[in-house]
C-alpha cells in the first residue's frame, strides 16, 4: 500500500476529535491517564516524516520518529529533525547494529555507542529507542536487533 499523507491527516483529525492525546515514547515514564504514542520508523525520508510531524502538529499530537543514524549525515536532514523536535516530536535512534555487525555483540556495542554520541552531538537525547528488522537479513547466532537488549551486558551499560 502506498502512504498518503491526506491519509494520516484524517486520522489525526479524528484522534483530535475524539480528544485522544498523544505523547512521545519518552514521557510515557512520567504521564498518567489515558494517551497514544505514535511512533515512526524513519528510515530513508526525512522530508516525508517532516510532513507527517506538521500534520500531527496542526492537530496538537506528538510522537516519536526512529531515525537511522546514516540520515544524521545531511545538514538538511538534521534542520529538518530540529524542526520536528522544537514541535515536541522525539527524534531518536532506529538502530540495526546486531544485522549491520553479523550478531557480533562487541562490536554492536561499539557501533551502538557511536551512534548514541551522534545523535547526541546533534542534540536528540537518546531516552528510547527502537530496532531496525530487515526481514532478508540472514542472522547466525541471533534472532534479531532485538537480541541486543536481551543481552545482560547491554542492559548493565543502559539500564
């Protein structure tokens, strides 16, 4: 199915309705009451998941935009995220480092933590994040990028 965004906003538009109140992964923490998190996967469009988070902006929603870190690599791309996080969207890691380092965990660690600083250093606070699946990725010795976190030492460096 191709997206529309005409689409997304008539869902907005009845969230709003029906005064459901969004918020980014990273305040479900610290809210009570009844909310939505709507999340995105942003892993190659920019500019598309920019007009997804105007669309939710003009109907009072926030989310959280998964970024792979590649795309922290156009100053435009970067403006853009900016843009959506001075809106209240979270903008975040979508990583993949257990495919892209072959289910090697010292090296995922490595790549991980380089990453971090990255979006970091661009001024996205890594509070959540979440896992690339590529489902043509042929995986030995793991499942997944899930298996990152269900690693112990993973969960001793980010608790």
């Amino acid at each position: 199915m191709i997206f529309v965004h005409s689409v997304w906003e008539d869902f907005c538009r009845k969230l709003h309705t029906l005064n459901v109140h969004s918020i980014p992964a990273c305040e479900v923490a610290s809210t009570t009451g009844p909310y939505l998190v709507l999340k995105h996967d942003v892993e190659t469009n920019v500019q598309s998941a920019y007009k997804m988070a105007m669309i939710e902006k003009t109907y009072g929603h926030r989310g959280s935009y998964y970024v792979h870190a590649y795309l922290l690599e156009g100053t435009k791309n970067v403006a853009l995220l900016k843009k959506m996080q001075q809106m209240g969207h979270e903008i975040s890691y979508h990583y993949d480092v257990m495919d892209s380092c072959k289910g090697n965990l010292e090296d995922a660690i490595a790549e991980f933590e380089h990453n971090r600083l990255l979006f970091e250093a661009h001024g996205f606070p890594v509070v959540t994040v979440c896992q690339h699946g590529n489902p043509v990725v042929e995986r030995v010795g793991y499942h997944s990028n899930r298996d990152f976190f269900r690693s112990k030492q993973v969960r001793t460096l980010y608790p």
